[in-house]
C-alpha cells in the first residue's frame, strides 16, 4: 500500500510525457502521410502568370528517375512552385487517385491503369513516352539465353512479374503471341522486383522493361525481343480533372511532351510517344 | 484496516486526475490496436466471402500458408525446445549472449532477415554457392526457402516461452531424477518436459501463428510463385492492387486464424514471455509467501 502511495505523484510527470509524446505523434502525421498531400498547396490560390504552391506529381515506379529529373528541371523553371512526387506502383496510385487521393498529375504504366482512373474522374491522358519489355539475364549471361524459349526452359530459374500488375499483363501478351508456354519461379509483385532477382544473380533470366536494364548499368544484360512481339507499352500522363493547380499541372504534363521531355525520356532509354 | 487506507486516502485527490488521463490514454492505445480491426470487418463482403475464399488461388494460398507454418513450427520444436533448455540453464557461461541472440529476430525487420538469408542460401550466398555447385540445391524460390524464412522469424517466440516455463517449473524434481543417475536427456524428456508442456504447447501456438502472418523475409528470401511460395500474405499483398475485396477476405481469414489461436490459449501465452510471471510461478510464489 506505501509503495503505491510513494508511487503515485509519479503518474503526473508520466503522463505529461505520454501526453507530449503523444501530441508530437499527432502533430508529425500530416508529414509523413501514405499519400503525398496537397492540402497545403491546396490552400494557397495560383495567381495569374506565375505558378505558385505544391504541385503533386504521381508516377509508376518504373519511371522514378525520369519523372525526378524532369521535376527539378520544372522548379527550376517555375521558382515558386514546389512539386512533390510520390512513386508506386501504376494499379496502386490508380486505387489511391480514384479513391480521392489529393493529386495533380498521374502517369501510369500502362493505359489499361489509366482507364481505370478516367472512367472514375474523367479527364483525356496524353501518352509521354514509351517502354519496352526485353530479355534480361544477369552479367555474363549464366543460363545462356537467347530468346524467348529460355523463359519455358525448367532447368533455369526464372522470374516474372505477376500477371495482376501491368508488366505481367505484357509478359503474358508476349509469351502467349510467341506460343511460349513459361515456367518461371518466382512471380514478383513488380518490375523492380524482378530486376532485382536479376542483378543479385538469384535468377536466370527474366523480362523487364528495356529502361531497367539501362538503370541496371553492368549488372544485367538485355536482349532485345523480336519486332513483332507486342512487347510495347505506353506511358499516358493525364491533368487530373479537379486538381488543385490546373495551370501548374497542364504545363508539367507540357514538359512531359515536350523537346525537353522527349529529350529525358530518350536518354533513360523510353521510346517516343 | 485504518493504518493501510490512510495513506491512499489522503493521495486520492492528486491522484484522481492522473488516472483519468492514464485510462484515457490507455483507451487511445486500445483504439489504435482495435480500430483499424474494425475497419477490416465493415469493410468485408460477408455475403461474398465464401465465394471469395473458395477461389482455388486463395485456397492453395492457404493450404501452402498452413503447411509451410505447420512444417515451420515442428523445425522449430525440433531445434527450439533445446535451445530453449539451455538458455535456462544457470551454470552455463555465456547464456546471456545466447539470449541476446535468439532475440535479435524479434527486433529485426523481417525483410532484413529475408535479406540476410539470401546472402546466406541464395545462388550466390555464403553457402548457397557451394550448395549450387556441389549438389544443384538453390534454396530461394522453394517452399523450403518458405519455411526457413518463417522458422527465421518465428523460432524466437518459442525459445523464449519454453524458457520462461522451464525458468517456472519445480527443479527439485529434475534433481532428485538426476541425482538417482538419469541422463540429462532422460530427464529433460521424462521430468521436465511434461511439466511444461503447456508452455511448450504455449510457444508452438505462437510460432505457428507468427509463421502463418510472416511476409517480409519470404517474400525477399523465397519469391512469390503460386502453390511453392505465395503464401498468404503474400496473395494478400498482390490482391490489394488487382482485387482488393479478395484481399480483404483473405485478410479477414487470416485474422480468424490468428485470434483463434490466441483463444484457445486463453491468455496462457503472456505467462510464457520472459519477465512475466507465468502462472506457474504466481502458483508457486503463493505457495512461498
């Protein structure tokens, strides 16, 4: 009973702390949010001429590098606005863009993604570049692949990406075109993923899109697949209807299919619109 | 009667504000655990839910899920209930680096430890190499990658509920087997492991149940292909971008699984952790007191 009694006064100070503790919690929540916020941005209205707040920028994992650079060469141009972006899966941002997510701008993998998000919100995407799936093996090339018939061949480790993400969409396209039946290993939740595989040599040959084994540097080796293999998918960018900041927006979209655009896209290895 | 309530009375009113905010806070803790719980079961398609679960993708999901934890838990039997009878002993040196050791996973980002393993077993690993060129076993991309993967994360909570029993159980009966001459062995498995076979059955429930939501080491470890590594959490994480209501589901199942488990041990699972008191001790401390 004493020990309780000498113990009691102590709650006071500790739940200060906790309740301090706790308010710093709350307070930190709207900065490390799952989904980048515009609400900030929101508030502040665009004057005319200038482009001013937070432009929210959304886009596939597969185009990280280009879409970064591309933004900082827009808050160079336009010093009074601020872009964040957020990187993720097409089917992922799509989900969070339909289901009310604060954003201005999305480009997605693949226009069956796109779809899903204009049938929703509305608006007409444009398509800002092009990507395509290629062959890649691991430095040195270990299960001494050639074509597309290494992905069938059971004594190689293969990795693919999951038909439910656009990348397996393709794979599937492509194989079933080649009458290529696959037996791969691992289906990996994304293109990333399998690249991965890849330049940890845990695997033997996978498909990727032609820019990761450009961004895989020596670490992996592509082969290019036939012309006539519908390998090719399209990277639509579309102006959110009801964004924050339309102006900033449209002409972020207008770098994307412009000379400087084009010019970003090219070098990471993205084909033309 | 007057002598103990004195003090506390007189500590009532400054204490009375405290505990209001304590409970408070504590309420907020409850709702932070039970909340997003909630949202998981209004948000489940009840009328679809049969349809969705009996989709054979999801029931080879389960099926590899229950099998992988099953075998997971049995390897973790096998190798835990020694190391756990170690790490109880008092007279061995260095048992508490041991301990620090078996609770490193505890504390580990699951995908760290898929990491870890892959430069252990993978193609290219520490002992993956030599496996690939001696024997041609390449571990990743198997349900025995799986199963490791698990047993990874999962071993931890059953050394350390055994531990925590056997630290419990009545030692005297151990000795007095040991001092009529019977092997260690002999007396670990007809003495002292009967005595604590609740805490042991305790641990195997908990493992099993830590297996069967384990996510972040197999799916960097082992891969994620359909009936050989796609275990549940695996297909619940990819639903989320293509169907989510099965997902959903999915999730839904997995959380029967889990609080299930839980039920059936009745709370017994808390006694088992090291630093609470299992019940066993409670028993014997009353007895003592």
């Amino acid at each position: 009973m004493t020990r309780r009694a000498r113990r009691l006064p102590l709650v006071v100070p500790v739940t200060a702390a906790l309740a301090s503790a706790l308010l710093a919690l709350v307070g930190c929540v709207p900065a490390a949010p799952a989904v980048p916020p515009a609400s900030e941005g929101r508030r502040s209205t665009d004057s005319p001429g200038a482009l001013t707040g937070t432009l929210v920028v959304l886009a596939a994992a597969s185009l990280t590098d280009v879409v970064t650079d591309l933004v900082g060469t827009f808050e160079a141009e336009h010093p009074g606005l601020t872009v964040q972006t957020g990187f993720a899966a097409s089917s992922t941002l799509a989900g969070q863009v339909v289901a009310g997510a604060p954003a201005d701008v999305l480009i997605t993998a693949s226009d069956a993604t796109m779809t899903t998000v204009t049938d929703a919100v509305g608006g007409a995407p444009v398509v800002v570049a092009t990507n395509r799936l290629q062959l890649a093996v691991p430095a040195g090339n270990p299960g001494g692949v050639t074509s597309l018939d290494a992905l069938a061949d059971p004594d190689l480790t293969v990795a693919l990406c999951a038909p439910d993400v656009p990348c397996g969409v393709l794979a599937a396209q492509v194989l079933e075109q080649a009458g290529v039946v696959a037996t791969p290993d691992t289906l990996e939740q994304d293109v990333r993923a399998v690249l991965t595989r890849l330049t940890l040599d845990e695997v033997d040959v996978g498909l990727v899109y032609r820019t990761d084994v450009i961004g895989a540097g020596d670490a992996v080796e592509g082969l290019d697949l036939p012309d006539d293999a519908r390998a090719t998918t399209d990277h639509p960018a579309l102006a959110l209807p009801g964004a924050a900041h339309p102006d900033a927006a449209a002409a972020f979209v207008a770098l994307l299919r412009g000379p400087v655009g084009r010019q970003a896209f090219a070098d990471a290895g993205f084909g033309a619109p | 009667m007057a002598g103990p309530q004195g003090p506390r009375h007189r500590h009532r009113p400054r204490a009375a504000p405290g505990t209001v905010v304590l409970v408070a806070l504590a309420t907020l803790g409850v709702a932070v655990l039970v909340l997003p719980l909630i949202a998981l079961l209004l948000a489940t398609p009840w009328q679809a839910l049969p349809a969705l679960l009996a989709d054979p993708a999801v029931l080879q999901a389960l099926r590899l899920s229950l099998l992988t934890a099953t075998c997971a838990t049995l390897v973790g039997l096998v190798v835990g209930v020694p190391l756990a009878w170690l790490l109880a002993r008092d007279d061995l040196p260095g048992t508490w680096l041991l301990r620090s050791l078996v609770t490193v996973p505890l504390v580990l980002p699951p995908v760290v430890g898929g990491v870890a393993l892959l430069l252990l077993l993978g193609r290219r690993g520490l002992l993956g190499g030599t496996l690939d060129a001696w024997f041609g076993v390449t571990v990743p991309f198997t349900s025995v990658a799986v199963v490791l993967a698990q047993v990874f994360v999962s071993l931890p909570f059953l050394v350390l509920s055994v531990e925590g029993a056997l630290r419990g159980a009545d030692r005297r009966r151990a000795l007095a087997a040991q001092t009529l001459g019977a092997s260690p062995g002999y007396v670990l498995r007809r003495v002292t492991l009967p005595a604590v076979a609740p805490g042991v059955a305790a641990g195997a429930a908990l493992c099993f149940t830590r297996a069967l939501g384990e996510f972040g080491a197999t799916v960097t470890f082992a891969g994620n292909f359909p009936g050989t590594t796609r275990t549940m959490p695996l297909a619940v994480y990819l639903a989320m971008d293509s169907a989510p209501e099965q997902a959903v589901a999915m999730s839904v199942l997995l959380l029967v699984l889990s609080v299930a488990v839980l039920v059936a041990l009745r709370g017994r699972w808390v006694g088992g952790l090291p630093g609470a008191p299992t019940a066993r001790t409670a028993r014997a401390a009353r007895r003592a007191s």
